[in-house]
C-alpha cells in the first residue's frame, strides 16, 4: 500500500477530525523544543507499538523537514494495509510557514 503526502493546509483541515491521529516521530527533545500538536513516537520505537495505533483509521506522520516521516509512512502502509496513512509533506518546518 502506498502512502499520501499532505500539504499543510490540507493537515490543518484534518487536525480536528474524529479518528485521525497526527504522529510525531521526531526525539522527543525535538517534541519538546517545538510541536504542532499529535502525539510525540521518536522513530526508533514506532514500529514495536503497531497495536496502539491500529485503533486509528488515518495517520498523519510529520517530522522536521519529512525525511523521517516518509520512510516511517513507507513501513506503516505496509504494517496497517486498511489504514489511511499520510505523510507532512515538507515537515513542520512547511507547516510553520504556511500558518
């Protein structure tokens, strides 16, 4: 299954919705210096909690730049075939700038 790149302004209109899920996969003193929001996964342990996120049907990835988020999404889409996975395309870095 492949993964759907977002822009910003299409994540700021799915940030509410009931069953999305943003995922911030950065360290989490990346997290705590700078976040828009979601729950906080660094990279390395996203793929051993597979279950705790099976309960959401749409998954957004974001990271700084969406290096990180686009190689995570590549193995989500494999891992949660029926799910609808995205990734911030140009990271929070474009998300900030298009506020």
């Amino acid at each position: 299954m492949k993964y759907h790149e977002l822009s910003a302004e299409e994540l700021k209109s799915k940030m509410d919705q009931k069953g999305h899920l943003l995922l911030d996969v950065r360290e989490e003193y990346e997290y705590e210096d700078n976040n828009i929001g979601g729950i906080n996964m660094p990279l390395s342990s996203v793929l051993g909690r597979i279950e705790e996120l099976k309960r959401y049907p749409e998954i957004t990835i974001c990271c700084a730049s969406g290096k990180r988020s686009a190689a995570m999404a590549v193995h989500l889409a494999k891992k949660l075939e029926s799910h609808k996975i995205n990734s911030l395309k140009g990271g929070i870095e474009s998300y900030l700038t298009h506020a």
